[in-house]
C-alpha cells in the first residue's frame, strides 16, 4: 500500500492548543504526543485523500458500473458460481 507521507522527512515544530485537562493526564499516563498526534493524522490525512480520490472519480467510476451491468465482466466465462 503506498504510504500517506513521507516517513523520512525531517520533524518539524508546531504550537497547537488543546484541553489542558486531557494533555495532563496524556502526560501523567507518559502518553507519546507527537506519536499519538502522527498516528491520528495519517489517519485523517488517509480518509481525506480516499475520500477525495473517490469524488474525482465518481464519473469514471459510474461509467465502468455502467459498462459492466450492460456487458457483464470479462471474467463472468471463468466463474463457478
């Protein structure tokens, strides 16, 4: 599976605000922010793109559904059930 990012660019720095309750307790349950923060936007990153890549293509997609309901599949011959 092609991978969402490139793993090997260099970390890079951000300021980001979040609940002040829910960061002391990741920090008091040694939670890995950055870690946990990489994990839920690859994530997100991986929705956004399958779901924008299925927008892009609906049209094409459409038309090979249409296609095949009106001529079946090349494979229809080999199958057995």
């Amino acid at each position: 599976m092609q991978q969402a990012f490139n793993k090997n660019a260099p970390k890079k720095a951000t300021n980001l605000s979040i609940n002040s309750d829910l960061l002391n307790k990741a920090r008091g349950l040694k939670i890995n922010l950055s870690a946990t923060l990489e994990q839920a936007l690859t994530i997100q990153v991986r929705n956004a793109e399958r779901e924008l890549w299925a927008e892009e293509n609906k049209e094409a997609i459409q038309a090979l559904n249409e296609l095949a309901d009106k001529n079946g599949l090349f494979s229809d011959s080999f199958r057995d059930f």
